[in-house]
C-alpha cells in the first residue's frame, strides 16, 4: 500500500491536475554537440522559471542538476543508444536501475520503446524489467511509445500503429505515455481512448516554432491528451524560458494557439 501511496503523490507532483508539461533534455547522450545543450544548469533554471512541470535527463544530468536550485523535478530516461550505432541506432539499451535513479535526485523514470523495431522484444523486455522495479518501488514510469521501425504491420490503422504502441505501454505497466502525433484529433482520439492513463503528445518536426505547433498540443488535448514531453523545440529555442511558459499556458490555462503564438512572437 505505501507503494502505491508514494507513487500517486509522485504523479499528482508531476502532472499538477492531471496535466503535464515535461521536457525531455536527455538528447546529449544520443548526439552532440545540440543547440542548447551546453549550459544544463542554465536550462534547468530556465525551464523551471517557465513553470514546467518535470524534466526528463540521463542519470549523470540528473545527479547534477539535482543540486541546483529553482529547477522543476526531474525523471531519469534510462534507455539509450547513440547516432554511431548504425543499424542497431534504434535499439535503446537500459543503463541503470529505478533504485540507482532515485538515488540520484529523480522521482521519476522513462523507458523507450520503438514498436515495430527489430530490436522490439529486446525493448519491450527491458521495459517489463524496470515496471516490475517501479511497482515494488512506488515509483512513475513513463513509456516512450514510438511506432517506428521496418517490421510495423500498419493496413488499416489509421493511427500508423502508435495507439497499439500506447496500449502495449499501458499493458507493461506504465503510468504515464509519450507518443507521437497521429495527425488529426478523430485518430488520436483512438490512442488515448484505448488506455487509462495519461498521454502526452511529443513534439512535432525540429525547429517548428510557428502556430502549427501549438495547435497540434491543442488538438491532442481535445482528443484526451494529458499534455506535452517536448524536447528540442524547447530548449533550442532562442528563449527556452519563453517557449517553456506558451506550453504551460496552452495546457494548464487552456489559452488558445493563436494567443500564445502572437505572445510569443
């Protein structure tokens, strides 16, 4: 029972209301140099000061920015792999332990699956192992659900197999889902209908600052989305901060696309 108590207050932490805006940062460890990726202390700042709700980062960053003040809580990504790992790129590896991550500052931990990789069952393994953690130590566990790879068996699945990768997150026992937009509210109405628990849309191609953007997290939200786990379109951003606070108005205030796109400039 102290498990299951510790891991609700953990979530309510995290997602204020049953909604979240989380950030990932952990992109270093797969490729650098990143466009603001350099000064991690600066950005966790930032971040917090635009009211995100968690970040999520390796287990060396986590240590770290566990230390700095005004930051938001941070959720260790334990999965892996980098650009120089040719076809083996889209395997991600686990490279640590629920136990090691709280240790290290994280109240929370994620783990990626790539649904339709050749790598899949290795993955999928790997995430039962550290669910299994999770349960016996209260702790959240974030899935990032990614229908990718060259095995997707997709006819007539008009979300292109990202709600069964949302529903195989569930079922292993995640409390929280990272996906993929699937392109319209009617088709991701058919990923968050198929789980109980939240999803958050991922962000959309790198660089994409414009209206498209903050209408896509709107959309997802009116199709029963819990919000956004958004990396790069965050903190390579001129002003993270900035962009930061439009995605915490967008979710937790319901201001409209247009709104913040003219605020944000």
């Amino acid at each position: 029972m102290r498990a299951t108590n510790d891991k609700k207050s953990r979530l309510e932490k995290l997602l204020p209301g049953g909604r979240g805006v989380w950030i990932p940062v952990d992109h270093g460890a797969s490729s650098f140099p990143e466009k603001g990726l350099s000064d991690m202390e600066r950005l966790y700042q930032d971040l917090g000061e635009g009211k995100v709700d968690a970040v999520v980062a390796q287990k060396g960053v986590v240590s770290h920015l566990s230390k700095v003040n005004g930051g938001p809580p941070l959720i260790a990504h334990l999965s892996v792999s980098t650009i120089h790992s040719g076809e083996r790129s889209d395997d991600k590896v686990l490279v640590g332990s629920v136990q090691e991550a709280i240790s290290r500052g994280a109240d929370a931990v994620s783990v990626q699956v790539n649904v339709g990789s050749n790598y899949e069952s290795d993955m999928i393994e790997r995430m039962g192992m550290i669910s299994e953690q999770c349960h016996e130590l209260g702790i959240p566990l974030l899935g990032m659900m990614y229908a990718r790879g060259p095995n997707l068996q997709i006819d007539g699945d008009v979300t292109k197999g990202i709600a069964h990768a949302v529903r195989l997150g569930w079922e292993l026992g995640c409390d929280v889902v990272k996906t993929s937009w699937t392109g319209s509210i009617e088709s991701f109405e058919i990923v968050t209908s198929g789980v109980p628990i939240p999803v958050l849309v991922a962000g959309g191609a790198k660089g994409d600052y414009g209206m498209g953007l903050f209408k896509m997290v709107k959309q997802s939200m009116l199709a029963g989305g819990a919000g956004v786990c958004m990396g790069r379109n965050v903190f390579a951003h001129d002003n993270p901060r900035e962009m930061a606070d439009a995605l915490h108005r967008l979710v937790h205030l319901n201001s409209g696309p247009k709104e913040i796109f003219e605020k944000l400039g």
